[in-house]
C-alpha cells in the first residue's frame, strides 16, 4: 500500500476546560394544601393555559413578520385577561417556545439533507460494489435498490416541504407534548383510561409561570415566596374574587421549605433579586410542586495547566456504564480501572437518577484520588444516527442514541462544580481504536481484565494531558546492546502522525537497507546487522511494539 493511498487521521482539536453552569433550579413538594387552595390553583393554571394557548396561536401566524410592535401588542391584548407581569410571562415564554421550533426545524432540515446525499450516492453506484471507509458502496440487489429509490423520493418531499415551512416562517408546535397527543390514539399501550389522559393533556397544557425582577419585593411580584416561607400569587382579573390577601393575592396554607440550596435562595430573596418560580401538578402522584430558578455568572475555569497538575481522570462514555481509568500528570495509568453502570431502560425520572448516581460515584471516586478534573468526550450524535448512515446497524442505532451526551453534559459540569472539579472536553477521533491497540493487551493480566472501554478512559486522558495517545516503549536491554539509558522512543508532540500506528520493524528496516544501496552502492544488508550498525552508531533504533493483533 502506497503513502498516497493510505487513509490520513483528522484534525485532532485540542482539548478544553468547560464552563462550568449558569443557572440554578431547586425544587420543593407544596404539603398540606386545603381543598381551597387546589381549586385556586388549578382555575389559574387552566385561565393563564388558554391564554397562553391563544398568544402561541398568534406568534405562530405572524410568522417571519414578527417584531417588537406586534410582541407589545399581543402583550397588551393578554394584560385585560390577567395582569401586566403574567401577559409578560405568558408573551415570554411563547417567544422561546417558536424560537426552539425553528432550532429543531433546523436540525431535521439537516438530517433529512444527510438522508438524501447518502441514498442519492449509493443509488448511483452498481449493483453489489463494496463500500470503503470514506464512502458507502452500492446496494446489495436490485430489490433494495428499489426500496431506497421510493425512501429517495418520500425524503426529498419531507425535505421540500420542510423547506418551504422555514422559508415561510411555518412551525409545528403542541402546547403538552406531541407524545402526549399521539398517546391518545393509543390508550391501550399507554395503559390510561381517555379520562386519566385527558387529566394529564389538561395538566400539561395549564401555564403557572413567573420571571422574577430584581428590585421588587423578594425577587418576585407574581409568585412570591417570603424567607419564612409563605407563598401567594397574584390572581388574574377575571378571578380577583378569589384572593384572601391584599392588593389581589392569593396566599396558599403551604410552606416553602427547599431542602438543596436553600442558603443561596434565601440569599437571593432577602436582597430582593430575581427568581423566577413555576408551579406545576404531577398527575401521577397527585401532588404541586413548585420550582425556584435563577441565573448566576458562570463559574470561573480554572486554566487547563492547572487541571493537569495533579493527574487526571479520563472516563470513557457508553451505552449502560462508565469506564474510568487514573493517570498521573506524566499519562501513566495508576491502579485498576473503574466502570460505573447505570440502567437508561425505565422511565424518564428513572433514567436521570440513574444518570445523577453515576456521576456521583464518579466525582467521590475522583475527590479521593486528588486530581483536579475530569476528562471526558465532546460527544455529539445528533446527525450520526439516521438509517441512512449506518444501514441495517439497528442495533448500534439503538445504542448511539441511548448514550444520555446532551443529558450527561448538563448534569456533570454542574454536579462537578459543586464538588470543586473541572471537566476536561477532549475530541472523540480515534480514542477507543487507538486506545485498544496500545493499552489493551499491555495492561492486561490475570488479576486484571481491560476491556477495549477501559482503554479508551486512558486515552481520553492523556489526550487530555496533553500526552499522545501511543504508549512509551523500554529501550533494548543491556545484553543485547549498549546500555540502557534513561529515555525512551518518543515521537515529538509536533510530529505528524505520531498517535498513528507505528510500521513493522521489517518495514523500517528495508528502508534502512535501501537508504545504505543508494548512498555506498553496497549489497543490502540484513535486517539484523542494518539495527546493530545503526545503534553502534550511537543512534536508538526503535523495536515493534509488544502487541499482536
């Protein structure tokens, strides 16, 4: 195989310290509430969700031709139904609720794009040719060729349609959940009866919701939590009638006691700065819960040098488990490697406490070790997991997008920044195929079993180091040549290819040899005495590594 022909290894991207979180979200159980109060709240909830419902229906005709006039008038028409602030909320949250429709849109214009290419491609090439690793090859027979001529021909018109919607400024929203309507036509599955649905679509679409202002009373004019804990909310218009305080309010039996963070809240209402609550009814559980968020500035990173210091902890994600591996500063591995599994099967709670205890165990892991950061991938498979793509793969399809990488990101740069750790976001490019080729079987042995995961963590973490992923390898020893120094064969961090895979010494060896011909005009010499001329010469020569395939 020819230089030219062999496939060149991508631009690595060098690693980077993440940002630690900009937004705080606590949540407390409101107990103890009269019959009254639950009839209050649910009136609100269903006024403010059809207000809220008819505001959505309003952006969404307006379209492209949205601009700051039209939001103060849709504002202004929903203040004679509720109030000032709760029209503020209401116009608010529709605005980020269209602005996420169009990301989304977006992101499957681009997939549906990538959809097309791909059969467009292997369309055009013959019956039955082998793909390569740079491109798929044709289709297996002429029945499947006629399959992905039609599957060509129902993308391409999602893909016009598509098109045509974000060109026209058209997207498809559902206030509750698209799932949740479609579980209506499948009530059986879903194990609901059409009323415990219709209790849950109606939940869904109640809107109970207040930004917070700094400067006013607690943070808060709309919802507002005292520091002893008392709750009261300002009743729409059309239900002042209801209100047992002043000035149009409502003040529930319910006291707010949040167990997580309740230091920095009280903080924050006794300055009277901004936080924002919602409130909202688990039909499930048949209980109100009501959520306090606020933004904060972004935590500070510590410089990636200084999370190099003291090791690191390189930790490969998958499908059902973590893998994690310690390296000290210099990249070598220290101890057994760790895995952390966790279980993504049952429901979404479920799910996130699986998630939240993995993380858990891995940040008490890495306090006691004493490294300041974790390193983990810059995982993202938005666009790496349409049929097209991978083919019949269902199963790596199944287990790609079961990897929690948009989930995991969020709760382990804020879980590690309570804890004192930074995370280290390196570039996934090669780390489990050059993690296994050099660390696998080296550190593998009776009492320890390495896994290809397990080498991946360490190469995730000397990527992270800033060390090359290939192992270091002894000089010859003394009986067989000069004596052992105290170095090794390293490639140069600023030589290409030096993470690649290292030629047989046979090859390296008729190089030698033919080098030797074209210089003195000699015969070639063996292999052998081409390696003893070349390290009497004083020059290291370096031997294949210790690994079979």
């Amino acid at each position: 195989m020819t230089e030219q022909s062999k496939k060149k290894p991508r631009t690595i991207d060098a690693p980077f310290v993440a940002l630690g979180p900009s937004g705080v979200a606590i949540r407390d159980r409101l107990k103890n509430l009269s019959v009254e109060d639950d009839k209050v709240l649910r009136l609100i909830g269903e006024h403010l969700g059809r207000l809220a419902c008819l505001d959505l229906a309003a952006r969404c005709a307006d379209g492209n031709d949205h601009d700051a006039q039209r939001w103060a008038a849709r504002k202004q028409g929903l203040t004679a139904g509720s109030s000032s602030r709760w029209a503020g909320s209401i116009t608010k949250a529709t605005h980020d609720q269209w602005a996420l429709s169009r990301r989304c849109q977006l992101a499957h214009i681009q997939s549906l794009e990538a959809g097309v290419r791909t059969l467009t491609h292997r369309l055009s090439r013959p019956i039955g040719e082998e793909g390569t690793k740079r491109a798929p090859g044709g289709y297996r027979s002429k029945g499947e060729w006629f399959h992905k001529s039609r599957r060509l021909y129902i993308l391409q018109h999602r893909l016009d349609t598509a098109r045509a919607d974000r060109e026209n400024g058209v997207v498809h929203v559902v206030r509750g959940g698209r799932q949740l309507l479609g579980t209506r036509h499948n009530l059986e599955k879903a194990q609901l009866t059409e009323g415990e649905w219709r209790e849950c679509w109606e939940a869904e679409r109640w809107f109970l919701a207040a930004d917070g202002e700094s400067g006013k009373q607690y943070g808060n004019e709309t919802i507002r939590v005292t520091p002893d804990g008392e709750l009261s909310v300002k009743l729409p218009a059309p239900l002042a009638h209801l209100a047992n305080a002043k000035h149009g309010r409502y003040v529930l039996t319910s006291k707010v006691q949040f167990q997580h963070r309740d230091a920095e809240w009280r903080d924050r209402v006794e300055g009277n700065r901004s936080v924002a609550y919602r409130i909202h009814y688990d039909v499930s559980r048949g209980r109100w819960y009501l959520t306090a968020s606020w933004q904060r500035p972004v935590v500070q990173t510590i410089p990636l040098a200084v999370a190099r210091a003291r090791g690191m902890i390189g930790v490969d994600t998958n499908a059902d488990h973590f893998a994690a591996y310690r390296l000290d500063r210099h990249g070598n591995p220290v101890g057994n490697p760790k895995r952390f599994s966790y279980d993504l099967s049952g429901l979404a709670d479920y799910r996130d406490a699986q998630i939240r205890h993995a993380i858990t165990q891995i940040l008490h892991w890495a306090k006691r070790c004493g490294v300041a950061a974790i390193a983990i991938e810059d995982l993202d498979f938005t666009a790496e997991k349409t049929r097209e793509k991978h083919g019949r793969k269902k199963r790596f399809r199944q287990l790609i997008s079961g990897i929690p990488t948009g989930k995991l990101k969020a709760r382990l740069v804020s879980m590690a920044a309570e804890v004192g750790l930074s995370i280290v976001a390196v570039d996934p490019a090669y780390t489990s195929q050059w993690g296994a080729h050099h660390w696998q079987k080296p550190l593998a042995t009776p009492r320890r079993k390495m896994s290809r995961h397990d080498a991946a963590g360490i190469a995730i973490g000397r990527r992270a180091l800033g060390h090359p992923i290939r192992r270091r390898t002894a000089p010859p020893p003394q009986h067989r040549s000069d004596a052992v120094g105290h170095r090794t064969v390293q490639a140069d961090r600023g030589t290409r290819g030096r993470e690649g895979t290292r030629p047989p010494v046979t090859e390296r060896a008729h190089d030698a040899r033919a080098r030797a011909v074209t210089t003195r005009g000699t015969r070639a010499t063996s292999a052998s005495k081409t390696v003893r001329d070349t390290r009497s010469a004083g020059q290291w020569v370096q031997d294949s590594l210790l690994i079979t395939d």
